[in-house]
C-alpha cells in the first residue's frame, strides 16, 4: 500500500498517495480550475493520458507541466493560476548574435516540428541538386568558353535551383497575397483535424461499448425454454399379468389339493 506524501498547492498542503497523478489528486482535492487559456477562461483536464494539454500546471517553478503525466512526491510544490511563462531577461541589441539561415520555423509544437522536418528534407535534396551543378560549372569552366550551350544551360539551371530555394522559403515561413496556404499553416489545420478524429473515434468507443453492455443487459432479461426430450403417450404396462397370474394360482392350488387327496386315500387304505 503506498504511503502518504504532502504537497502544496498553490499555499494549501494536500496529502496524497505517493505516485498517484498529480491531476488526479487535485480533482479528488476540488481543484478544477488548472490554468488561465488565452482568453481567460479557466481549463482543466480532458483526456487525462497527456494529449490534451489542459491539465498543465507549474510545478517547482517550471510552467506548462502536464499534470496527468507527474507522480506526486513528498514535498511538490505546484501553482495553478496564472501559469504564465516567465520571460527571461532581455539582452542587449548589441550582445545579440546575428544568425542568417535560408528558412526559420517559429515554434516547436507538432505542426511546428512537421514543417521543419519537411522543409528540411526539401532543402536537403534542392541543396544536393545545387552543390553538383555548380561542381560542375566550375569545371567546365576550366576547358570551355564562357559562352558555350553548355556552361549557359547550367547556369540557368543553378538559377532556377536558386529561385526554388527562395519560393520554398516563403512558401514554408510565410503567406503571398493570393497565394497557396503555407505548410505551417496547413499543419496546424491538420492537427486541429487529428484531435478533433481522435475525440470523435473515442467517442464512438464508448457508444459501441455503451450499445453491446444495453445488448448483453437485454438478453440476460429473456426466459428460454428449451426442449430436450419432446413428449410422448404414455406406454402400457407389461406387467403385472393378473389373469395369468390367477391361473397359475388356481392351477398350483388345484395340483396340491389333487396330491392331498391322493396321499390322504393311500393312508386310508392301508389302515383298513
């Protein structure tokens, strides 16, 4: 049996199981008001396995922890409102590094880490593409003039490899007037997709469950009668034979009485 552990919530100690879920407990304690959404109103947990997100809490001063995911130990200190991410401090303009890079993907949640991922595959092979054509520009530029049919097409080439890159760019990052959607974008729309299927197909679970336990329910309720042996007339008995009996009687007591008779008259004759 697991020991008791104490925690504090947002000033209050509670006492709970040790390695129970921090979510659990605060649910059991009458908390159901975990964190502030965006636009101020409260949120608390759904799926209770991680996925949703509404369960976060701080905890040890770390912000925007899961806490269906974290066991509860002696001594957690954990704070509900307003769960905000402390920024850190500013650093000068001047102490700033300067880094410049082909495409830059503004945050790591899913939709985030897919586009990344996408777009680094893309560039990977448009990088592949424009490192061999220049490799061979710059040796045919060795033995060939620099108007040959040759050295023209592949500069053209390196060009049009160029020109992907940067539409590759905005299309990944950012949105042209009148332009397709970006992937970020369509990422994100298909993330809300996905945790919208994954809801509606559990739910669709439990209705399923819900229907076959009503099912199971109704059939135990029905009386069967089954027939194992169907019916028949009733046999008739082959014994007792009374009226053979009662001539075998007659006859036995007739056959006494005949062998009486006889041995009485043969005593008879002798005395006399």
């Amino acid at each position: 049996m697991p020991r008791d552990v104490t925690i504090t919530v947002d000033g209050r100690s509670l006492t709970a199981p040790e390695g129970a879920t921090l979510a659990s407990v605060l649910m059991d304690a009458g908390i159901t008001h975990f964190r502030t959404s965006v636009t101020g109103e409260p949120r608390a947990p759904v799926c209770g396995m991680g996925v949703c997100f509404e369960c976060r809490v701080t905890v040890g001063g770390r912000p925007h922890q899961r806490s269906c995911l974290i066991p509860c130990v002696d001594g957690l200190r954990v704070e509900t409102r307003p769960n905000a991410i402390v920024a850190p401090p500013a650093e000068p303009a001047a102490d700033r590094p300067v880094r410049d890079c082909d495409v830059a993907v503004i945050g790591g949640g899913p939709a985030g880490i897919a586009a990344a991922t996408a777009a680094g595959s893309i560039e990977t092979r448009l990088q592949e593409q424009l490192i061999a054509a220049n490799a061979r520009l710059t040796t045919l530029e060795t033995y060939m003039r620099d108007d040959a049919p040759t050295l023209r097409v592949l500069r053209a080439t390196i060009r049009s490899l160029e020109q992907q890159r940067q539409l590759l760019a905005r299309r990944v990052t950012g949105r042209e007037d009148d332009g397709p959607v970006t992937l970020s974008g369509a990422l994100a729309g298909y993330e809300q997709l996905e945790s919208r299927r994954k809801f509606a197909e559990a739910a669709y679970q439990l209705a399923l469950r819900g229907v076959d336990e009503a099912r199971a329910s109704a059939d135990r309720q029905h009386v069967f009668v089954a027939s194992f042996v169907p019916p028949a007339m009733p046999q008739e008995a082959s014994y007792p034979r009374r009226w053979r009996s009662l001539g075998v009687v007659a006859l036995m007591a007739f056959a006494t009485w005949a062998i009486g008779g006889l041995a009485a008259q043969s005593v008879r004759d002798h005395l006399w």
